[in-house]
C-alpha cells in the first residue's frame, strides 16, 4: 500500500472521530442544557423514596382504664415494579411468606408502568421480617399501625372501628377522629443503583393521637350485654337495647344493643347490625312518657298527688275513644294512682288541664325533639309535632306516648331528672382526653326538688304495687315505668301484633345512682313491658348494684 493511500484512510478514520465526537458532544450539551431537570428528577426518584409515617392513633379506654381499641404494631409491604427482576418469583415468596394470593399479586409486579404497588398493608411484623431477610431488591417495608379491638363484642357499637387507613369509620372512632387520629409525618429513604437502602433522613416528625378515657365500665356494659341476648332469644325479639346511667352527672356505663357483633369483624358485619339504636333510632315510648305530663301538672300548682278524679273506663277525644288498658267501671283515682295504674283516661283528663301549648312547651323541656348533644355521630332528634301541626285527636295520644317518637337516651335523660332532684344533665360517654380536663355536662333545670321528690314516690309505687312488680330488686327500694307501645303500620294507624315493651327506672329510689332503661322490639307470646322488660332491669340493677357497692335502702321511706 502506497503512503498516498494510507495518508488517505488516516484523515477519513480522524474525520470518522471527530464526527463522532462531535455528535457526542452536541449530545452532552442536549442532555445538559435540555434534559438536565428531567435527567435529575429521575435519578433522584430512583435512588430517593418518601415514605409516608403514620401517626399513632389513640387508645380508646373504659372508665377504668380497660382498653377498648388499640393499635398493634404491623408492616406494610409494597413494591417498585420496576426494580423487579423476576415478578413471579417475587409473588411466590410473598405468598409463601406473607400467605398473600400470588395469582392476584403478579399482574401487578409485572406492570412496569407502575413505580409503587401495595404487596400486603398491614401485614404481621413477624412474617413481613421473614420475608425482608430475603433482600429481594424492588420490596420496600415500612411500620404502620392496626387497629385492634380487644374486647371483642363488648361496646362493640359504641367504640365504632377504625379502617384499614386508621379513619375512623363509626361509632366514637369517627366521633372522636380529630382526637384519635394525629398527625403524620414522612422520612426519605436513600437507596443505592440496586434499591438497597443506605440511608434514612427523617424530614417530618410525626405526632401521635391523645387517648380517651370513656365513662362506660366493660364489666356492666358485657353483663348487659348478656342480659339483652337472653332476653331477646326468650321472647324470639326483633332486638333489644338498654342505656345505664348515673344521674348525677350524666355519666353513660352502659348503652348496649343486641343482636350485636365483634368489633374485629366489622367490615363483615351487616349495616343493619352496625348503628347503635339506642341513639340513632327512635320507637313510640306509650306509658313510660306519662311523667312528663304528672311533673307539668304538679309543678304548675294545678294539682297535687292527692288530688281526686272521676274517672271513665273510655273518653272521647275529637275523632278518637281513648281507653284504659285493663277494662274497669268508672272509678276514682288521684293523681298518684294515675300513674301507679297507668290511667290513660287519667293522664288525658291532667293534660286538659294544661292544654295544647303548655303541653308541648313540657315536653320540649324535658329534652325531646331535639338531640341530647352526646358524643356520638347520627344521633336522632325525634319526632314531635309542632303545635300547628296538632290535630284534634293529638291531646289524647301524645300524653299516653303515642303520636310521638323518641330515642332511648332521650327517655333515659328524661327520668334521670325526676332521679337526681329536677335537673336535666346532658349525657355523655367520653369521661376526658389526654391532655385535657374531664367532661363537665350541661345541665338545667326542669322541675323543683320537690316535684321531683314527690314523682320518685310515685314511680315507686308502681315497682311496688303497679304494673311494674317484676322490676324488683330485693333489698333495694325501685322507682320506675312499664311501656307497652303498639308501632305505627303502613296504613297510617297502628299494628295489632307489633309491639315494643319498655321500662326505665332508677335505684335506689331516694337517692339514686342509676337509671336503667331497656326496650324489647316486637316480642313474641307477651308484649307487656312489665312482663318483658321489666326482669331485664331488675337484673341489670342488681348486677350493677352489687358490682358498684351501693348499699341496699336502709328503709321504708328511702
């Protein structure tokens, strides 16, 4: 080969480089002026990840500092779809480790549009350790929290649950969801070319939610909760409910609804179980809402508990003949044996005395059609005609508790302030939060002293010689009232099988500590709240009596 030809191939293979070069250089100078941004927030993504830090959410306690619903410790597990090598493989592990579907799992490892999947939320410490032992590169692992609910069925419907993102999604964990929940914080997680970690910089602390300490006692609320089963299995009942309280303060112990269900198995659980009827439903209370229309006529001077009346078996309101449950001739009664045999031609004739607006300016007094305030979501105000909407009938319903609806907490508000010497206290279940003072009720007043005391006699009479016999506690002086409320039908009038019986009453009669009241929807072979609901309380009082160490009455005028 001559020089010439070789001089030639050495300038073509230099200009061959310097194009090449070239072409390198412009492609630098692209990737640096244009790309740089894009170039670096995809390196960053790659080799740096956020990761969220949930707060601690707080411990729901008893009033004794029984826990109600915790969190336990648990590790999420999710992955990078991108970084996984070998999808099915990896799927295969966190089925054989975590016990996750791996069927349902690979899709989503083999999708490398993705940049983030959820392997397992949740998952155990244990096996999620097992599993990152393998340092499979692509799984990421971070603590989170589980809500636990130890205590199982016991104040299942008044704690509520808490999802799988730690929101709460009923009961007080949804009430109390500022409360409980705090707030999250973050790290960023320094990974090498091969997703390994080299570091962790936290960027956000996180600050955990305060715990609650509520009034309600486990002990008698699974104790009534007991007593609510058998009752409603004896009398084949559509369900069954109990609300126990102190009337000195408002203090909730127990609000119990059967059929009920396990706190940890709420998802699982039908909507109909889920809500806490003694606060969000209503029913129609007949008798037990006589007091109402005994305290307005005694504290306005009208009459007193000796004052006589002659009394019809029926009477003839507007298009309606209103009548006495148990068939009798006319007879003469006061105003005491009114309510201890539950006359509803008696309680008719006392709210002519008063009228329509006096009436219902009573039974806004005494706290219904309106929420008690408790803390609890979707509580229900009732139902309670305004005066314009009366008809010429409505005098002769509403005083008997028909015609108008209310909640069990309404009712047991109700008695609690003829029980505590006249004033209505606003019941509450949260007893105080951490970092906070405990709860102070609102309260006002509704009757004297004196009414109050004279009503208590009353109601104590019908434990002892009237309908309500069956509510007897040995040792213990009872004051309280039997219900028995036909409901309301599609036809507008009222159901000749479906009945819901009640009583509510308080113990010890003098000085009561609490008010206990229990309704029986649709009992089946009785319907009679003194046959049917009635025992229920005597047992929940006697119970509840012992477990408290309240004294047995001392004597006959306690």
């Amino acid at each position: 080969m001559s020089s010439r030809a070789a001089n030639r191939r050495i300038r073509l293979l230099i200009a061959a480089f310097a194009v090449v070069f070239a072409l390198a250089f412009v492609r630098v100078g692209w990737l640096q002026a244009v790309k740089a941004h894009a170039l670096d927030q995809l390196a960053t993504s790659q080799h740096r990840v956020d990761v969220t830090l949930p707060a601690r959410r707080g411990t729901i306690y008893d009033r004794l500092g029984v826990e109600l619903a915790i969190g336990e410790r648990a590790v999420t597990v999710y992955a990078n779809p991108k970084e996984i090598r070998e999808p099915r493989l990896v799927a295969l592990a966190a089925e054989r480790d975590l016990g996750v579907d791996a069927g349902k799992l690979l899709p989503l490892l083999s999708d490398r549009t993705r940049g983030f999947v959820y392997v397992q939320r949740q998952a155990d410490p244990e096996k999620a350790a097992v599993l990152e032992r393998r340092g499979i590169v692509g799984l990421g692992f971070y603590p989170e929290e589980r809500r636990d609910y130890p205590q199982r069925s016991v104040a299942a419907e008044v704690v509520g649950y808490a999802g799988v993102d730690n929101r709460g999604l009923a009961g007080l964990e949804l009430e109390l969801e500022h409360v409980l929940r705090g707030q999250g914080g973050s790290k960023t997680i320094v990974k090498d070319p091969f997703g390994r970690t080299l570091d962790v910089i936290e960027s956000k602390p996180r600050r955990d939610g305060r715990d609650v300490w509520l009034t309600i006692d486990h002990t008698i609320q699974g104790q009534v909760e007991s007593i609510l089963a058998d009752t409603r299995e004896r009398w084949a009942a559509q369900s069954a409910s109990a609300v126990v309280m102190d009337p000195r303060n408002g203090a909730i112990l127990a609000l119990a609804v059967e059929p009920g269900y396990d706190g940890n198995r709420f998802p699982k659980v039908p909507r109909e179980r889920q809500r806490n009827r003694a606060v969000t439903d209503t029913y129609e209370p007949g008798s037990t809402f006589k007091i109402v229309t005994i305290s307005a006529v005694l504290e306005s001077g009208i009459v007193s508990p000796s004052t006589r009346f002659t009394l019809p078996y029926s009477l003839q309101v507007a298009d309606r003949v209103i009548h006495d449950a148990v068939e009798r001739g006319t007879q003469t009664m006061t105003v005491a044996q009114i309510l201890s045999q539950s006359s509803n031609v008696g309680i008719i004739t006392l709210a002519f005395q008063l009228q329509q607006a006096r009436l219902t300016e009573w039974i806004k007094r005494f706290g219904f059609g309106r929420p008690t305030g408790i803390e609890f979501p979707g509580e229900t105000k009732g139902i309670v005609l305004p005066p314009e909407k009366w008809s010429g009938s409505t005098i002769g319903n509403v005083p008997i508790g028909q015609g108008i609806a209310v909640t069990p907490l309404q009712m047991v508000a109700a008695y609690g302030v003829i029980a505590n010497g006249g004033t209505w206290v606003q019941p509450h279940l949260v007893e105080r939060i951490e970092g906070g003072r405990a709860t102070e009720p609102k309260r006002r007043r509704v009757v004297s002293e004196e009414t109050a005391r004279e009503v208590r006699r009353m109601l104590r009479d019908v434990v002892e010689e009237g309908s309500g016999t069956a509510a007897q506690v040995p040792g213990y002086h009872i004051a309280g009232k039997t219900g028995t409320a036909a409901k309301p039908d599609e036809t507008g009038g009222y159901s000749d099988y479906r009945y819901v019986a009640s009583f509510v009453g308080f113990v010890p009669a003098s000085k009561p500590r609490l008010v206990i009241l229990v309704t029986v929807d649709e009992p089946r072979g009785a319907i009679w709240g003194g046959t049917v609901a009635a025992p229920a309380f005597a047992e929940i009082a006697a119970f509840a009596l012992q477990y408290l160490e309240i004294p047995p009455s001392s004597g006959a005028t306690d």
